[in-house]
C-alpha cells in the first residue's frame, strides 16, 4: 500500500512516469511485475514494479493512457521518437509519461546498477500495458 501511496503522491504533483516492453522493438535486460490492477468504471489502474538490468531498454513503445512513474533505485535514461534524450531521472524522482502514438519513446539503463521503477499505468479498460512501436531511425 505504501508503493501505491508513493506514486499516486507522485501523480498528484503532476509529476512522473515510464514503460513496458514492445516487442515490435523488443527489449532487453527488461522485466515488470504485476502488483495490483483494479477497473474502475471505464478506467484500468495496473501498479507494476519494472526492473532494467545494466544496459537494458524497454524497446520502443507508446500508452493508450497516461502512466506515473517513480525511480525506486538506479538513473532511467529516456529519449522520445526524435531520438533526443527528454529526462534523465535518478533515484528518488517521479515522472509522467503522456499518451499516444504520438508520444513514441524508451527507457534505458546506461548506468552499471539495475534501474528499478515503480509505474502506475492508467489505461482505457482493456488496454495493453504498452502498444509496439518500429525504432524511429536511432542509433543507439
């Protein structure tokens, strides 16, 4: 309950988020865990513990919803579909990533210590956790 707690505090700063895997790009060195979902009315809320181990990425991917993320440990690295890096969020921040296919992006761990994410994804009911998306032409 205290993670929970945790990220919707983070929510309500406006504050914070992070991803899935896609496996139109797949990832690697990812992995998520599932600590609680729950639908309400039109609404899923799925809270998920995301590990990227030393040189990991989620693969490139976007949300039907907006997602709030918190970094428990490590520095996530995350760039947007112009390849350009839009925040760099070491322990202790919170982010949001916003919805769409036109919010492509991915999550990367360049440090040397697993990345360790605390992700409250609130999607349309029925939604994925993450839609696939092909590599925009980067280079890393």
């Amino acid at each position: 309950m205290r993670k929970l707690t945790t990220v919707l505090a983070a929510a309500a700063l406006g504050v914070a988020l992070v991803p899935a895997t896609a496996s139109a790009t797949p990832g690697s060195g990812a992995s998520g865990t599932i600590i609680f979902q729950k639908t309400i009315g039109k609404t899923d809320y799925t809270l998920r513990e995301v590990t990227l181990q030393p040189g990991g990425y989620t693969g490139w991917h976007f949300h039907d919803g907006t997602l709030y993320a918190y970094v428990k440990a490590g520095t996530l690295t995350h760039n947007k579909s112009d390849c350009g890096i839009d925040g760099v969020y070491q322990a202790g921040r919170a982010f949001t990533e916003p919805s769409g296919p036109d919010h492509v992006h991915i999550g990367r761990n360049l440090g040397t210590t697993p990345v360790v994410l605390e992700v409250l994804y609130v999607l349309p009911a029925g939604s994925p956790l993450s839609e696939d998306a092909p590599n925009p032409g980067c280079d890393f």
